[in-house]
C-alpha cells in the first residue's frame, strides 16, 4: 500500500476554505428551517460519517440527511462561523480543524453561545470539495 504524501496546495487550500465558507452558510441557512444548501454542501455517497451536536452516530447520506433536517425542523435561528481554520490535504481529501463560534437559540427562547470543537474531512468529488464526514462537540440544550 502506498501512502500519498501531505504537499501544500495554495490553491486547494483557498478552494477548501471555499467549500467550508459554504458549508456554513448552509450551516445558517439550517437554522431558518433551509435544508436545502445543506444538502448540496455533503456528499450523497453511503460511506459518509455525521456526528453532530446533539449526539448520535450516523452513517451513509439517507441518515445523514435525515439528521440535519431533523435539526432544520428545530429551527435554531441565530449564527455560527469557523475560526481557527486548519487545513491538511491529501490527495482528494482535506481535513478541516476548527472552533465554530455563534449562538442559537434554546427550546425555551432563551439565546445560547456556541462554541464547539469541529473535526472535518472534504472530498473531491467531480472538482468540488464535499463534506463526507463531520464530528463535532456536544450541544447540551440539543440532548
């Protein structure tokens, strides 16, 4: 088995903070109830991976998805954004670490700081980067 090398790609690097810069506005959009620039952002492939911040393990996109529209129906409101980006390429992979920082809103009105711990990995799927898994911190107002 051979193991691709790690190389720094500029602009690979800029066209991942790109799909990530996505990513989150799909992200906001979720939190109004719009599933659907979600759904573009993610591979629709049965090998990817979602652990959000409600808990839960699911995997391949039917499960995935159902997931985020699950946390669409909830209708959060509010905002969150990257900071603290890492980016790691290899190959038509690009693992992403970052702090998400924002607010939302709680079952009872009440506005709540986000901040969580976000471990990431895009693929290249016809020349656009893709989130095929995500892992981040749990949310204790979301278990």
């Amino acid at each position: 088995m051979s193991i691709n090398p790690i190389v720094s790609n500029p602009a690979e690097e800029v066209a991942v903070e790109a799909a990530l810069a996505e990513f989150h506005a799909a992200l906001n959009a979720m939190f109004s109830g719009d599933l659907e620039p979600m759904e573009a952002v993610w591979s629709h492939r049965d090998d990817v991976i979602y652990m959000g911040p409600a808990g839960g393990y699911r995997i391949g996109w039917q499960q995935v998805r159902a997931d985020w529209a699950a946390q669409a129906a909830l209708k959060l409101g509010g905002s969150a954004h990257p900071e603290q980006i890492r980016i790691t390429l290899n190959g038509n992979q690009a693992i992403v670490c970052n702090i998400v920082k924002g607010k939302n809103i709680d079952p009872e009105g009440n506005p709540m700081p986000v901040s969580l711990r976000v471990s990431s990995i895009f693929r290249r799927e016809s020349g656009q980067w893709k989130v095929m898994t995500m892992h981040t911190d749990l949310l204790p107002f979301l278990r």
